[in-house]
C-alpha cells in the first residue's frame, strides 16, 4: 500500500504541474489583456469626463459667479449677490 500512495501521490503532482503550465502559458496572458483592455478603456472614460468637466467649467475671463449647494448636495448657478471690487483704505 505504501507504494501505491507514493505512485498516486507522483501522478497527482505531475498532473498538477501540467495544468498549471497549460492556465500559465494560455489561460494567464488572455485573463491579463482582458485586464489591461479594461483598465484602459476605464481610464479613456475617466479622461473624457474630466476634459468635459474642464470645459464646462470654462468661462469668461473677469467673469464671477457663486454656487450654491443645496442641501441634496447638487450645485445650483444662482444669481445670490453681485461681485464688488474694492480697495483697501488705509
């Protein structure tokens, strides 16, 4: 029995190692460009959103506006007062 164990135990291993040298070879680099694929096309959109938050946020040169956040947190362009340039007096 104890060489029976010992055969089994061998075959287990080699099979073992052959499986694992097929996923590393074929599975692994398929499993990483998937990855790679993914993580690019995520950050394409995380550029995206940032160039078009860039440019709504352009505005006129001189030009001053206050938002207010509501309480719900969403940002509202409301006209709450008038910008006035001042000078220190001394």
């Amino acid at each position: 029995m104890g060489l029976v164990g010992f055969v089994r135990t061998l075959l287990f291993i080699i099979a073992f190692y052959y499986i694992f040298k097929f996923i590393g070879r074929y599975v692994m680099p398929y499993l990483v460009a998937k990855g790679l694929n993914k993580m690019t096309s995520r950050m394409a959109d995380q550029q995206r959103k940032q160039q078009n938050f860039a440019e709504q946020k352009k505005r006129e040169e001189g030009k001053v506006t206050i938002q207010a956040t509501s309480k719900k947190g969403k940002k509202t362009d409301a006209d709450l007062g008038d910008y006035v340039d001042y000078e220190e007096v001394k």
